[in-house]
C-alpha cells in the first residue's frame, strides 16, 4: 500500500528522538492537547521510560526503535509507521551533540554526524510528508541548534550539521507550503537544562505554537536564545 493512501491522523504526533529531555517536553504538550503519540528513539530502555510517564498522565502511546545513523533501517522503521497510521505531526529532535573538530574527525565520523544531523531529518520528510501532502495539512518540525547561527570550532560537525538543517528546512518550507504542510525548526541557542530558560517545557511551547500558527501566518524558524 502506498503511504498516499493511507489516511492521515491529524491528531496523532511522532516525535523522533524522543529522549527524557527535550523530545518528553515535546511529547507532553502534544499530549496535553489530546494528540496520540508514536515515540521513535534508538533504544527501548528510552521510549519505556517516557512513555510510562505519559501513560500514568492519561496519554496514548505507541512506541519503535529507529536509528538515524543506520539510513536504510530507519527509513524502513519511519515507512512501517507511516503505514499503519500517517501522522499529522511530526517532529525531528535529534542531533549528534559531541565535541569534535573539522580538522580532525574522519571521514566516517564526519559521514556518520550528517547522516543522523541531517540525512535522518530529511529521510523523515520524504518518508511522512507524502500523506499530509495529499491530505492538504500537516506540520512538520525540527530542532535546530546554536551552532547554526554562531559557529563552534569545538562542535565542528554539529556546526556542519545543524546549519545544513536550518537551510533544508527552509526549503521544504518554500517546497510544501502551498500543499498545506508547515515546516519550520526551532532553534535552540545554549544547553537544554530544566529549570532555566532553555527548559524542555518551556522549549515545546515553541513547537506548540509553530503548529497552531494560521496558514498564511506561518514562519520558518523560532530562535531561542538561553545564553
């Protein structure tokens, strides 16, 4: 069956890279608007632990195992998902956070960050975007970061990474807007910590609020800046 046909669920939200931080904050405000969630993370031990917190809270939940850094199972993890319920939501929350230079990373270290920075992101959008496409609405979002703005020589291929995203993002904004599907990232400026103004609550607000945005009134980048 082709993902063309399968009906949307525009009240559904997956959330890839759902990991105890940022991507719970997401999966909680979603889940306080009564959205059903599908987590995707890499390891089972991750999705228990937060889909347990959101059960107990009276959310539905649904969890897969996918891994960004292995291109082919993800994009075939992403295809199940999409088969069995396209979501009207989706959120690509993941990087490759580590200290590392241009100068020195190999070449598989350095094909290895853009696959999960970048590749997994737009994996997700061919993957998922097809459905809300034809259905004329859906949102799909990712998490930027710091580096894209004000480049670190420490987190070289984060820099790379997440730069790359932010002008992709831009142009799967220009290429699906007129189909009804809104892509926009927020990016996030300093280190997601509880608690300060890069709180993970406070951060999925932004999500939040880039999905309920009018269409005709819809932007391509939220910028939070915790420094």
């Amino acid at each position: 069956m082709s993902t063309h046909h399968v009906p949307v669920d525009h009240r559904r939200a997956v959330v890839i890279g759902a990991g105890p931080g940022l991507g719970a904050g997401i999966a909680r405000r979603f889940a306080r608007e009564g959205f059903a969630l599908t987590l995707v993370a890499r390891s089972q031990e991750t999705l228990d632990a937060v889909a347990v917190e959101l059960r107990a809270a009276g959310a539905s939940v649904d969890t897969a195992t996918a891994d960004a850094g292995d291109p082919a199972a993800f994009r075939a993890a992403l295809a199940a998902l999409a088969e069995q319920a396209a979501p009207g939501v989706v959120v690509y929350n993941i990087g490759l956070v580590v200290s590392d230079g241009l100068l020195t990373s190999d070449e598989d270290h350095l094909v290895h960050a853009l696959t999960v920075d970048v590749v997994g992101a737009l994996t997700a959008a061919q993957v998922l975007t097809p459905a809300m496409r034809a259905d004329g609405r859906g949102t799909f979002l990712v998490t930027g970061g710091g580096p894209a703005l004000y480049p670190d020589p420490e987190h070289g291929t984060l820099t790379i990474g997440k730069s790359a995203l932010r002008s992709a993002v831009t142009v799967l904004h220009e290429e699906l807007a007129d189909d009804g599907v809104h892509v926009a990232s927020v990016t996030v400026v300093g280190v997601i910590d509880p608690g300060t103004a890069l709180d993970p609550d406070a951060l999925a607000e932004e999500y939040w609020a880039l999905h309920a945005q009018a269409r005709g009134e819809w932007t391509v980048d939220t910028v939070v800046d915790g420094r």
